[in-house]
C-alpha cells in the first residue's frame, strides 16, 4: 500500500510503499501517484529552487515546504487533491493520513 503521511501544518509531507495493485514497472496505481508528485515538485522548482526541499529515495518521497506562497500552496493542495482521488478510486492501494 502507498502511504501519504501530511503533517498538519503541511510542511512536510512524505509519500512511500507500493500499491502492490500490479507488478513493478506495470502499476498503474504508482505511476499515477509517482507521476503526480514529480511533476508537483517539478512545477515548484520551476519557480524557484529554494521553494521546496526533496528527497527521491528508493519507495519514498519526502517534501518539505520551505516557503508557503500562493504558487506552493496551490500546487501543494492540488497534489493533495489528486492524490485523493487515486485514494478513492484505489482505496485498497492508497492511503492518505493527516495529521491532527
């Protein structure tokens, strides 16, 4: 299962696991999910660089929002909207948790 974990400030917000709805390199689910956060991140730092700070590992995304601006916050809350989404449609491979 894919785990988003998003702090309650949402400064910092951390994606990992497997979907485990197919094999590797033919889920869908993690391609959807991949596919949304990168190009989040991507869209940040096109920005500006110093926005946001990332780590890529092997099954995990870690964001931490350095500067919360209207470009990082809507892009951010976007992300987080599409990830609901693929949450709902896929709730047995996705799940999203807020911290209170």
């Amino acid at each position: 299962m894919i785990k988003v974990n998003i702090s309650r400030d949402n400064n910092k917000i951390e994606i990992h696991g497997h979907s485990m709805y197919s094999d590797f390199g033919k889920d869908i689910v993690c391609a959807g999910v991949s596919s949304v956060v990168t190009t989040t991140i991507n869209g940040i730092l096109s920005f500006n660089k110093d926005f946001i700070s990332y780590q890529s590992l092997k099954d995990k995304f870690i964001i931490e929002i350095n500067n919360h601006n209207e470009i990082v916050d809507t892009l951010i809350k976007n992300m987080i909207n599409m990830l609901e989404q693929i949450e709902e449609d896929y709730p047995k491979n996705v799940k999203i948790r807020k911290e209170n």
